[in-house]
C-alpha cells in the first residue's frame, strides 16, 4: 500500500510503498477514506512522543471501510464504515472499567503507537470496543475530524467544563481545534469569543457561531486579557487553549472570571508554568480532555444528525496522499493553518 513515511524525527516524510497492515486476533484493517491532518501529528513527526518507533506512518484522524478481520470480530463487518477515537481502549484496566477509556493505561493510538491513516490502511485494535460506526450520510470528512479534535473539544466543554447556555466562553487558537470548540460551544448556546492572530481562522470562527473575535496580533498578553474582560463584562466562565503554548495559556486562565473553568486541549512539546496564583485567587478549575471514549459517541453523533453541529464546513482543504508531505511541513511552518485539512487517500 502506499503511505506517507519518515525515517528521522524532523527529516522529509515521503509517500512510499509499505506492507499492508494484517489484522490480529480482536481487530480489524480499515481501508482509508480520509483522515485529518491534526498538531498531534506534528508533536509525533518532531519526537515528542517516546513511544514512537521508526520509521513511522503517521495520521490518527479517519474514517473508512473495514477491508479485514482477525479473529474474534464477530460483532463489525467488512465494508462498515467507520471512525475511531483518538485514544482506544484496552477495556480491562481500572479507568476502562470505570467509562473512562480516553485515559486508558494500556492505550493503543494508530500514528503513535503503530503506524497510522496517512496511508490506504490502518490498523485498528480491539476493534469491538474501539470502532465506532459512522451512517454513510455523514460528509467524509466530518466523519474523519471525530476521531480527535472534534471529539476532544466535544468533550471538553460538554463533558469537563459542562458549559451552559449564555456563558461566555473564550477560545484561544483558532485552528482545527479551536474552531470545534467554537462551534460545539456555540451550539450549545454560549457566548463565545476567538482569539488568534489569523484574520483568516477569525473569520472561520465567526462564520462557526463566534459572537467576537480578537486580532491578537501585536498585542501584548495583558491586552487580550482587557479586551476579553471587556467584552465578558469581568471575565469568561470558561476558557479553552487550543495550541499548547505556555503563554497562550495563560492568556487563556487570566482571562476567566473568578470560579472560573479552563479546558486544556492543545498539547505541549514540554511542561509549561502556569499561573497557579490566578487559579488560587479566583477558585479556577485546570481540566483537560484528552479525547472521548468511543461509548460517548453516539450522543455526539445524534447531535451533528440534528444539523446542530456541521463539523464539515471546519474542513478548508482537501489534498491527496501525495500532496501530504508537503502538508504537514507547511503545518508545521505556520503555513496555510486556518481550518482544516483532509487527506484523501484514494
């Protein structure tokens, strides 16, 4: 099969030709259909993830077709389309028997683990557990952003911060990430501000449900803060950082409003400082959300069924398997960033 390749954290990813994937006992192959380019993917391309071995194939973000299965599927079916979470489940361990498979112990990530969706297939474990199915109504590539940076916003905000109608919320980062929660929030009948130094991903954010939007380029952190008091009237009741960075985050916590919540969603090359003498003073909540566990995703489906949530319309690019290389460098040179961009394989 074909599939996008590095063979050194940094070095050049190349489009090549690697054995197909064969299923083992519990799971199941996926014939690629379209999978995301996601931050996650460059955390993984750049070395940040020890449990990497290479050469790897990225990519966790998909949905496809069950092409194999190993033994002891009986419960999935070749030719199902599906999707799976960004984290899946071992579904023995203490946090899977409590619902809590997103922080499983024993967790398996295609693109991290073993080799992922940047490529025609895709090895998925524990299949019964993990695959979610997705109706063939549902747009490709909406169906493929579920898997991790829809889900994870989802979660984090209806999950974690469990955000309520008419609270403001400030999101900041506005890329693929940023912009689900944007519009999961807004669905949800919040009040909901971007923040991002793109006029691009502004207007994406304001097209997604945004009631403001903050230019943050060339101001100084305290500034985005005032304006963001300002507009809140003392502070936001829940905040969420999209893009890992030590400062954004701060920006993020300083601008909620006492007893405030902050989700963490963006991940960090390496363990940032916080402002804990804000949290300490204002009584805020840190939470994280690191994806949604695959039993909470029929909910989430019933609401983008509705027409509520349209996670489609985040999806700015779609480019072939060849073009992905490039991609992932432009991503990660700030390059042609705003929205998201699909990878269709075939």
């Amino acid at each position: 099969m074909r599939a996008v390749l590095y063979e050194s954290f940094g070095g050049v990813p190349r489009v090549v030709d690697v054995p197909r994937p064969q299923p083992g006992n519990g799971d199941v192959v996926v014939q690629v259909i379209a999978t995301g380019l996601c931050r996650s993917d460059l955390h993984a391309w750049a070395g940040h993830d020890p449990g990497i071995r290479l050469p790897h194939v990225p990519g966790h973000e998909l949905v496809g077709r069950i092409a194999d299965r190993g033994a002891g599927v009986t419960g999935l079916r070749v030719g199902q389309r599906v999707t799976v979470p960004f984290v899946c489940a071992c579904g023995a361990c203490p946090e899977c028997e409590s619902g809590n498979g997103q922080v499983c112990r024993n967790q398996t990530q295609p693109g991290f683990t073993h080799w992922g969706s940047f490529a025609e297939y895709v090895l998925i474990r524990n299949a019964e557990l993990n695959v979610i199915p997705v109706p063939d109504a549902l747009d490709p590539g909406a169906a493929a952003i579920l898997g991790c940076r829809f889900a994870t916003s989802f979660r984090g905000l209806v999950g974690q911060a469990r955000v309520q109608e008419d609270e403001w919320v400030v999101v900041v980062g506005c890329g693929g990430v940023g912009l689900s929660a944007v519009m999961i929030a807004a669905a949800m009948g919040a009040r909901v501000i971007g923040v991002d130094v793109s006029a691009e991903a502004l207007a994406l954010a304001t097209a997604s449900g945004a009631e403001h939007v903050i230019d943050s380029s060339g101001l100084a952190d305290a500034e985005i803060v005032a304006a963001v008091r300002e507009l809140t009237g003392g502070g936001a009741a829940v905040s969420v950082e999209a893009l890992g960075r030590e400062s954004t985050t701060a920006v993020a916590i300083r601008s909620l409003a006492r007893r405030g919540r902050h989700v963490q969603i963006g991940l960090f090359a390496s363990d940032p400082r916080l402002p804990m003498g804000d949290v300490i003073a204002g009584e805020l909540t840190v939470l994280g959300s690191h994806g949604m566990a695959a039993r909470h995703y029929p909910a989430m489906l019933e609401i983008i069924a509705s027409g509520k949530l349209r996670p489609e319309e985040l999806i700015t690019r779609r480019i072939s398997l060849e073009e992905a290389p490039a991609a992932m460098i432009d991503l990660a040179n700030a390059r042609n960033t705003a929205g998201v961009t699909l990878i269709v394989p075939g």
